[in-house]
C-alpha cells in the first residue's frame, strides 16, 4: 500500500501469467518480442521493461529514439531493439552505436541514413514491406531495385524483414489478412532471391498470434496482449474462456472528500446533477488529465470501493471525479477507490470503459498520465 493520493500498480505474477500463455502459443519465450512503445502502452517503460527482463524476454519493440536508449540501459547489451518508427538523421549515429535495428519504413531516406552513421559503425535494418497496409513499407516489386542499392551503402546491414497486418483481429473478415500473408511470403522469396537467407522475418502481433498462429515466422511482437488484454471485444469473447489473459494495471485513488447535499442541491460543473434524495458525495483527486475520460461523465460509469460497485456523478473533472456514497456504509477520507483493477470479487477493466463511451482499448491505456507514480507489486 502506498501513501499517495493517486497511483498505478503492476502486478508482475499477471505479467508473468501472461507471458507463459503467450509463449505457450508461440513456441517459446524466446519467440515473444515485446511491444513496449507508448511507454509500455501507459504501463510505463522502465518498469515493464524490468520485469519483463527478469521473466526472459530478450525481444524488443519501441517506436521512438529515445525510447530504444532507455530498453537498452535496463535491458543490457544483449537484447534485440528494433526501432519501429522514423528516426531523425542526428539520431542515426546513436542507434547505430547502440546496436538498436531499425525498421525501414521508405526507401527514399537510405542514402542520407548511410551518409549519418559513423564509418567505424554498421547500422541493422528491417525492411519495411507494404502487404496491404498502405502505410509504409516496400511493394514486393520494389524489392530488387532495393537490395542493389543496398548492396552500394556498406554501413547498412539488411538483417530482417516484417509487415504489418490491417485487420488481424477480425474473425468474420479473414480474406484481407490471407491476402496479406500471400504478399508477405512473395516479399520474403524476392529478399531471398536477391539477397540471401534474413535472420528476422516478423509479421504476427497479439491479434494474428490467437488467429494465425502458422505465420509466427521468427517471433511474434506482442504489445496488447502482453498487458493482459485481447485486441477486440470479440476475440475476448472466443478466447477468454481457454486463454484467460489478466489485465495487469490497476489504477487506484483515494477519497479526500466527503459531503452531503440535500434534495434538489446540484454538484460539479454545468450543475448536471441533482440530489433527488439526501446524498452523501465523494471525491477522488483524478479526472481526464490523468486519463480518466470525460466520455464517462453521466454513462452508468462506476467505480470500486471497499469490494463494491460505486457510480459516478456529474461531470468527470480535469482532476477530480464525484462518486455517489450514500449506499455504502464506512466510508471515510483516505479510502482506497480502484478506478481500473479488482477489490475483493468486483472488478473494473477498460473493457468496461469502452462500454462508457471510450472507443478504443489501445488509446484508453496509452492516455494515463506518464507521471503518475507506477509500482511493481
């Protein structure tokens, strides 16, 4: 238990839960590369990257320069970073120096990429290919042209190869993923044709690991799942029973405030609510800066205080949220109030959020707040 007002706990036994199930699928731990960008999807990076470290995960995936450093300082010499995202130029030299492996997204940058890294360096990359996404990447037919370039920069070593899937967690819509796969594999027979064997080819993420479990290739990069959630509502509903993934954040307040209001008192702004009975209020110190949404204001939201279920009122605040007491007996300042995570048999996930008007799983966690205070329990 800690002493202050607002805080995230991880629980590193869910996270090790976690990963044996997914591991279990993919053929190893060793076949898992953990997606930590978005610092660790609002996990936070230094800590997922510590347990996730200790449990054997040597994979590793982040979107930002300076998020591939940090990895590297927790995670040691040893471990495999790969870059997923664009770099800046002023950045190159570091990566290199830092044995971070970097995902080409278009082949237009490499000449000023070679041009950055030092010439004591070598500069790993994975080239990027376009299987339907229309994001980024290299068509199969571009390939050729590629490697011959590639061929003319001795500093940049091609080591690896990935796409990424559009629409891996749909169960009704598979032809756009088979399609994908088929451009992949072409993709991967040009690489070899011209360039020889690559040590990483990666296409599945959590989504593709559950549906597609033949195309894991040289690992899966696992980010949602990893944090105890499935990608969608739907493929909860098919694999939770016999793969039950456990969120591993709970977020958690505390009440600083306690007041009555009588019949007809309205409280918080737009004086969106009003007392039809005598109400006893509460307040946490948490609102949408923190990465509460205000979509929740006036849904049916609810929070957990002391095992129950306890609804919110009025409008979700910049920094405070009103919960509605007045059913709950021995409420006291101080209390704990569990806005994500469980308390005795009840539990609040973001799956509900998602019921309250949040539209997306991924964005829900990204959005807590970086400087709430994150511990390992």
């Amino acid at each position: 238990m800690t002493d202050k007002l607002t805080w995230i706990e991880l629980s590193r036994k869910n996270v090790e839960h976690n990963l044996h199930l997914l591991a279990n699928k993919a053929g190893g731990v060793d076949k898992i590369c953990a997606v930590v960008k978005g610092d660790a999807y609002g996990h936070g990076i230094d800590k997922m990257v510590t347990i996730l470290s200790s449990l054997g995960i040597m994979k590793f995936a982040v979107y930002h320069p300076e998020e591939a450093f940090k990895v590297r300082a927790i995670a040691g010499p040893q471990a495999l970073i790969i870059l997923l995202g664009f770099a800046d130029n002023a950045y190159i030299s570091l990566l290199a120096r830092n044995q971070i492996q970097c995902l080409l997204l278009n082949r237009d940058r490499l000449k000023s990429i070679h041009a950055a890294i030092p010439n004591e360096e070598i500069l790993s990359i994975h080239l990027k290919v376009d299987t339907g996404m229309n994001r980024f990447g290299l068509a199969a037919h571009e390939i050729p042209r590629f490697v011959e370039e590639i061929k003319s920069l001795p500093k940049i070593q091609l080591t690896g190869a990935a796409t990424h899937y559009a629409n891996a967690w749909n169960l009704t819509q598979t032809s756009y993923a088979r399609m994908q796969q088929s451009n992949f594999d072409k993709a991967l027979n040009a690489l070899k044709s011209v360039n020889g064997q690559l040590v990483h080819c990666h296409i599945n993420n959590t989504a593709a690991l559950f549906n597609y479990p033949e195309t894991t290739f040289s690992f899966v990069r696992s980010g949602i799942g990893i944090y105890g959630y499935f990608p969608s509502i739907d493929m909860r509903n098919k694999y939770l029973p016999d793969n039950p993934l456990k969120p591993i954040l709970s977020f958690k307040s505390r009440i600083v405030s306690l007041r009555g209001l009588k019949v007809g008192e309205h409280a918080g702004y737009d004086i969106s609510f009003e007392a039809k009975r005598p109400t006893r209020i509460a307040l946490a110190p948490v609102g949408y800066s923190d990465g509460f949404p205000f979509a929740h204001s006036e849904t049916g939201a609810f929070v957990l205080i002391h095992g129950q279920r306890v609804p919110l009122i009025g409008r979700v605040n910049m920094n405070a949220i009103f919960m509605d007491v007045t059913d709950l007996e021995g409420v006291n300042k101080g209390d704990v109030v569990t806005i994500l995570g469980s308390d005795g048999e009840s539990s609040v996930s973001v799956y509900d959020w998602m019921d309250w008007g949040t539209p997306h799983l991924y964005e829900s966690l990204t959005k807590l707040r970086s400087g709430i205070c994150r511990i390992v329990v």
